[in-house]
C-alpha cells in the first residue's frame, strides 16, 4: 500500500528511497520500480532496479498519476515495490490529493500486497489522521 515519506527539503528524503530500494533488491523483494522526474540518481540505484522517467508519461494531474501507477502494477505481477521520487516537482500534489490517491489505490486489487513509496514535501503534523499511520517522517541526520 502506500507509504508517505515525509520531510523538509533536504532531510534525507530522496537518499532514503534510493537506500531502501537497492536493499530491497539485495533482499530479493521482488521486482521494484524506481520513479523520478529526472535521472540525477542513475548511478547511485542497483542497475536492476527498472528506473522510469515520469516526465515521459506527461503527468499532469492526481488521476494521471494515479493512472500511472494502476499501468505499473499491472505490466508486471511480479511488480513489489514502487518508490517514486520528486513527483512533486511536476505536480502540485496538497492533502486532499493524497488522501484522494490513497483511497483510489487502496480500491486495486492486490493492492494491499504492493508497497508503493511517495515521498512529498510535508510534514507529519500536516498529514491527517487517516494517512497519519502509512507516512514515515524522514529527519535530517
């Protein structure tokens, strides 16, 4: 399911995602998807974790996006893991569009078998209660 990874700007946020998704493939977790709206991090992710360029799907709103997530999981059952970097950067995402991201991802089938991690510009404290318990606060080291 998804996963908020909350923090400021440069709390650790991105370097976060990059570590968990090559451990995770260390680990063996399936097949993981990387997303980000550059390729900044191609040297610092295992090369077989499948690193997308959302800028090529032209995304533009919270059900593009969401569009864009149902296509992940469904070209690949054997899809695990999805972290997705900066998507903010190209689009304006506020709360309602997070809790309206979650409940409509939540409705896929299997979905509860996925992990789907999102990392965005807030803070804890700004989360409300319902996406409270599936964001992980990243803290600056």
């Amino acid at each position: 399911m998804i996963k908020y990874i909350l923090g400021s700007k440069g709390s650790g946020k991105t370097r976060w995602l990059i570590d968990n998704a090559n451990e995770d493939y260390k680990k063996g977790d399936g097949n993981i998807a990387f997303v980000e709206v550059d390729d900044d991090h191609i040297f610092s992710l295992d090369y077989n974790v499948r690193l997308i360029n959302a800028t090529d799907y032209r995304l533009n709103s919270i059900d593009s996006f969401y569009g864009f997530i149902c296509g992940l999981l469904a070209m690949d059952y054997d899809l695990h893991k999805i972290y997705i970097d900066g998507i903010y950067k190209v689009l304006s995402l506020n709360i309602e569009d997070l809790e309206h991201l979650y409940n409509k991802v939540s409705k896929i089938p299997d979905a509860e078998n996925k992990e789907i991690f999102i990392n965005v510009d807030y803070l804890k404290a700004d989360m409300p209660e319902a996406l409270k318990d599936h964001s992980i606060e990243v803290t600056e080291n």
